[in-house]
C-alpha cells in the first residue's frame, strides 16, 4: 500500500484568503485524487491530477477556485481559492495503487 | 451509470452486539468492492476489499461477501467493541478507474 502525509492536518482562514494543501506519497504514482468531504457527508471528487497534464476537473469544481498542481509522480497541491464559509470541509487527497484508493488523514479547513 | 447505496445511520450498538451494515450497488460489468472506515478526526481507511463475485474481504473481525446475485456487499462483525465506533463507506471501483463512495453510515457502540 501506499503511505499519504498531507499538510496542513488542519487551519482556520478568514474568508477571501487562500489556503494550499499539499500531499506527499511515499512511492511514485499516476494518478491523485482530490475530494472533499462536507460535514456528515460523504466524499465528493474535486479532480483527479495526473503528473504533467492538466488536472481534470469533476462537474460544478473549477481551475480558477481549486488549482491543482503535479509537479511528480509523488506530489500534488490543492488550493482553495477566495473561501467562503462554505468551503468548510475536509479535503482528503488519494492515491490509486493496485486497483485500490488509499487515502491522507486529510486536511480540516474551517473557513470564518 | 455506477452507484452505491448504503444502509442509512446512525446505528447504536451495545457492546458485543452483532453488526451489520447494508450496501447495494449498480454496476456494469464486474465492479470491485471494498470497505473503508473513517475514526473520529482521520482520513478514510481500507478495511477490506473483495475483486469478484463470492469473494470475501476480511480484516479485524470484518467480514463482507461479494454477492453478485443480490448485488449486495455488506459489512458484518460478530461482536462489536467500542474502539469500533466510526462512519463505514461502501465504494465499488470499475472500468475506467472511478470509484463510486455511499453516503457513509455512522456507528456508535456504547459500553
């Protein structure tokens, strides 16, 4: 299996700031997910990156609010851009590895 | 197309109770399915997985069967323990890579 740290494991932000979330796997993959989990919901796919091309994006979650970067095989950031109240979340990055998704502790954002 | 439906929550055990955890799924073709638990305050975790029909994942006292007839995979303990209290996910995988996630149901044992 794959081991996933993310940082920061969690921040309070004022709203209209931004926050970058980064995720570091300790062997090389393809393909990283980025989800968002609401409080009391399930996970929602933000976008999958994919080192060196562009990140693709899943329905109603766009570049200018979530940029995605992939610089390796071993790390993404996420930003969340201009947050609001609403971005309140966990953000979770994943990692595909023998057909199977392992998961970071995830990132607790509480926007004020 | 692909989804997943779990057992609505909360669910309430005592001690050593029996769980279970229902999930259903609508897939084409030959999904894998798995299991994964989310503590209070973490990331999810795999519990458990199963690639085809009849399979059984297990992990920690964990059981769920692949049952393709039925299209279930649902989540079994034999006795429950209070460090078990978190939200359990039924996810399948298919073709194409995406995984599918349930709603998440939670559980709480009490002493």
């Amino acid at each position: 299996s794959a081991v996933i740290s993310q940082k920061p494991s969690r921040d309070i932000c004022q709203r209209g700031t931004s926050l970058t979330i980064q995720c570091q796997v300790d062997s090389q993959v393809t393909m990283m997910f980025w989800y968002r989990q609401q409080p009391g919901q399930s996970l929602t796919l933000i976008a999958t990156a994919n080192q060196g091309s562009e990140a693709t994006y899943e329905s109603g979650f766009v570049i200018d609010k979530f940029p995605i970067s992939r610089p390796n095989l071993t790390f993404s950031t996420l930003t969340v851009s201009n947050m609001s109240p609403e971005d309140s979340s966990i953000y979770l990055c994943s990692v595909e590895w023998g057909y199977t998704q392992y998961f970071g502790p995830g990132t607790r954002l509480t926007v004020l | 197309g692909d989804s997943v439906t779990q057992m609505e929550g909360p669910v309430t055990l005592s001690e050593e109770a029996f769980l279970t955890i229902n999930c259903t799924y609508t897939a084409t073709g030959y999904p894998s399915l798995f299991w994964y638990v989310q503590y209070p305050g973490e990331g999810l975790q795999l519990l458990l997985k199963a690639t085809k029909a009849d399979d059984k994942g297990s992990n920690k006292g964990f059981e769920a069967t692949y049952r393709k007839e039925t299209t279930s995979f649902h989540l079994e303990k034999g006795s429950v323990q209070v460090s078990d209290s978190a939200v359990y996910f039924c996810a399948l995988v298919n073709t194409g890579n995406q995984f599918y996630f349930g709603t998440g149901t939670s559980l709480t044992v009490i002493p």
